[in-house]
C-alpha cells in the first residue's frame, strides 16, 4: 500500500486585506462565516451564488457586499487578491481553484487542502493579537483542538494589552534604543502590575504603571502576589484564570490539603513551598510565617501565588493576607475558588438548597481566632436551613448535643464528605442522632465536611460521583473509637 502524500509545509503569512477585492463563491452557512471574518478584516467582499441565504441577502440588501447572480463565471476573479471556494458542488470548487490558479489568484476552497493555494488556520482572537494554528490541512480537527487550548489559557485582556503596546510601540524605541534594554524592559512591563491591571478593566492606572515602568527602563521588577482558591481537590475544578496564574508563578506557597493534581498544573521551575497548619500547631505562629514569607518574595521582585484550599476568603484567611501585603505596599490579586461546601455537596449529590426543605444555607467554622466557641446554636438549631460545617470530623458530638439540645430535630439527615471531589471521595449518610457514632465507624479523618439538613437526605438518592453513600449499619464490627477517628 503507498504511502499517502506529505502535509505540504506552508509559509506563515497574516494578509492585510483593508479595502482590497475578496471574492466567496457560495451563500450558505458556510460561506457566511467566512465572509464574516473578511469583513472583519476590512476586506471588499462580493460573493457569486444563484441564491442567497437570508443573513447574506441582508448583507448585499446593506451595501455591505457585492452580489454576482447565477453559477460561477471566471470573470468573477477580476480584480480579485483571494477567492473562497464555500459551495457544497466539488465540479464548482475545482471550477473555482483551476481558475484562480491561472490568474495568479490565492485560493482557498473550504475543506479540501489539495485544492487550495492558501488555508485558513484555527485563530485565538484577542483584540489586535491573533494566534494562528494549521496543520497545513492534514489534520484540521487536532489544529480546532488546540485552539480550543488557547482559548482557556489566553485571557482576554490580552488584546488591551496589545493595544498598548501598539500605540506605545514608538515611544518604546525611543526611549530604549537598545535590543538589549528592550527586551529587559518587556520582561519587567509583563511581569509588572500592567497585565494584572488590565484585567481588572482599570485602564487609567495601567497606563500610569506603563509609564513608570518606561521610565525606570530596565530597572528591577517590581513583585506581586495572586490569592488563588484551589478547590476542594478536583484539578478539573480550578478556575481558568487560577491556571493562568498558576503558571506565571515564580513561588507558590501552598496549603497541605491543596492536591498534588492541582500543584502539578504550576509552571515546573516555579517553587513550591507548604505552609500548612499542622493539627495542634500553633497556627498563629504560622499565619505569622505565612505573611513574612508573601512580603519577603514578592519585594524580591517574584510573582507570588498564595494557594489555598476551597476559596481563600471561606474560611481561609485571606482577608488577614491582604492586609499584610496592603500595609506593605505590595500589588495583589485575588481568584476565587470553588469552596469545599459548595463542591463537596454537589459531588455527594446534595443540593444545599430546596424549595421544599431549605431556604438558607449556613457555612460554619467551629472556633474563632482567639480559640474561644463563637456557633450561635440557637440560630442553627432552626429547621428549614442548612448547615455546612468546616470542621473535620473532631467535635461531633458535642455538635449533636449543642444542636438537640437546642431544638434541632435528632432526625435531621447529614452527609458527612471524606476526600470530596477527589478519586478517594467517601460519603457516610445518617441521622443527627448518630452522627458521631457513624463517623467513628467508617473512621473519617479530615479533609471531610459534614452537611446538615434536610436536603442532606438526597444523597441516598441522587449520588453520582465515587461509591454509593456508607450508613452506621454498613460498617465492619470493630472497636473504633470516636478519638480514634478525629
């Protein structure tokens, strides 16, 4: 069998078509697309087809584009720099290619590589800045896939960014005539507040930042912090802009309870460093250690990225972090994460509301700063409500009791989540009454989040994600203590 022909190796070249003549043989779904992308080009269009479909009619009905009636006639090529092959009649696009070929016109005839002179790549648009992928037509559907790519990796406020520099691009040259110095000076501007500022819409002080980093030139790079939420576990969970950042980073201090799926998405020379609280530490000790550390690189001149379990401002001491780096003049950024109660939920199959049971959803942690009992019981004793505890597994039942005790019924169902989001994920299910029993049972230890309220009940039910929901009676007869499972 012979070998099928070699991929042709086309030479990359963006066309400037403002005002020139393009020609779309074809008026379909199709041929509309392109001549979107021409006209968004600025490119003259007329398109030649017996019939119109209707959103093209409207163009011609506009003036927007020329109309050739009936079926294709070479003459249509006059004056024509590129003509686009968009009918469903191969005889028509060979028609179209064979003549363009012998006026010496660029031809793309949509779907079929041998025919065409030229090919459309894949693009990312971001504003001026185009990223243009092919595979010189011999896999079209892995070129889309890797567009696909981009499109979650490259974030929009590129095109402001482009737009900048364009406009600045002569200043810059002036002020840095020197290679060199130039590309220092990029290095610092992109690694600078600039492209942070940016993407917070403010463009007035991006351009302050601009014109402070052009006149520093080649100076030192200023550093900068991201407070980036990692999610309960799921790499699959972390948001679009938390991957950016991610890999921009230059240090990463990270929680223990991040995942190793998600720390392996950080660019691999940045450096990792755990500054997680350890059980009956002295967590203030490390708080204190944590903010030293954010000061201490980010005046280095690093991009910083504080990575946090869940969502850094859900119990995750974010507001405290930014004070710190806000008292020391440092630029910062902050990307949610989806919090444990929100994502542990809903892979446990638990919706945290419902009409018929719950109006409200409470997330509660168990202990204030200062290590004092801060939970209003009476208030999350009512019915109707759900409770969303932060905890672990350690103080259950002292939580029963505080809760029956002040009027919860001792039927209320839970959910209590082990390893949510995550392969090893486990979900023990229950009533209020044995809620501590049926944790010391299957021996749950943290990370776990305990769900409270009626809706809790769904998960027997509408379980979707790791094995189906455990009870007290599904688990081996052994001595298993409560302490022991804390």
């Amino acid at each position: 069998m012979s070998s099928p022909p070699a991929t042709p190796q086309l030479f990359p070249l963006f066309a400037d078509l403002k005002g020139r003549r393009v020609l779309v043989v074809g008026a379909g779904s199709i041929a509309r697309r392109k001549i979107d992308a021409l006209l968004g080009a600025g490119a003259r269009v007329a398109v030649g087809s017996p019939a119109l479909e209707p959103s093209v009619a409207a163009l011609v009905d506009a003036g927007r584009i020329e109309h050739y009636p009936g079926r294709f006639d070479p003459n249509w090529l006059n004056d024509a720099w590129l003509v686009v092959a968009a009918t469903d009649s191969p005889i028509t696009n060979r028609a179209v290619a064979t003549a363009a070929e012998a006026r010496r016109v660029w031809a793309n005839v949509v779907d079929d590589a041998e025919l065409s002179s030229v090919q459309v790549p894949s693009r990312v648009e971001r504003g001026p800045l185009q990223i243009a992928i092919s595979s010189g037509g011999g896999a079209p559907m892995l070129a889309r896939h890797l567009r696909e790519q981009l499109e979650t990796q490259l974030d929009e406020s590129l095109g402001d960014l482009t737009e900048l520099l364009r406009t600045q691009r002569r200043r810059i040259r002036q002020r840095l005539p020197d290679i060199a110095a130039r590309r220092a000076f990029f290095e610092r501007l992109l690694a600078g507040p600039v492209p942070g500022l940016l993407r917070r819409g403010n463009h007035a002080e991006a351009e302050r930042a601009f014109e402070k980093t052009l006149s520093e030139g080649a100076g030192t790079t200023a550093g900068r912090v991201a407070l980036v939420g990692a999610g309960p576990g799921d790499p699959g969970l972390l948001t679009l802009r938390g991957l950016r950042v991610l890999n921009e980073a230059d240090v990463i201090l990270h929680d223990r309870l991040v995942s190793t799926e998600v720390l392996a998405l950080a660019r691999r020379d940045a450096e990792l460093i755990e500054v997680g609280k350890q059980v009956g530490g002295d967590h203030h000790a490390t708080q204190s250690r944590i903010h030293a550390l954010l000061v201490e690189h980010a005046r280095a001149g690093k991009r910083v990225v504080r990575l946090k379990g869940g969502d850094p401002f859900v119990f995750g001491r974010g507001g405290e972090e930014l004070e710190t780096l806000h008292a020391h003049g440092i630029d910062f950024e902050v990307v949610p994460g989806i919090t444990a109660a929100v994502a542990c939920a809903a892979y446990a199959g638990v919706p945290l509301t419902h009409r018929e049971h719950a109006q409200s959803v409470r997330f509660v942690t168990a202990l204030g700063r200062d290590g004092s009992d801060p939970i209003d019981w009476p208030a999350l004793a009512r019915e109707r409500q759900t409770l969303a505890f932060y905890m672990g597994v350690s103080g259950l039942d002292r939580l029963r009791d505080n809760l029956v005790a002040h009027g919860r019924d001792p039927a209320t169902p839970f959910a209590l989540v082990e390893n949510g989001t995550r392969a090893e994920q486990r979900v023990v299910t229950g009533t209020l009454a044995e809620l501590p029993e049926a944790a010391a049972a299957h021996a749950i230890r943290a990370p776990a989040l305990l769900i409270l309220g009626e809706v809790a009940g769904s998960a027997a039910t509408l379980h979707w994600f790791g094995p189906r929901p455990l009870r007290l009676e599904d688990a081996p007869a052994t001595g298993t203590s409560i302490a022991q499972a804390a």
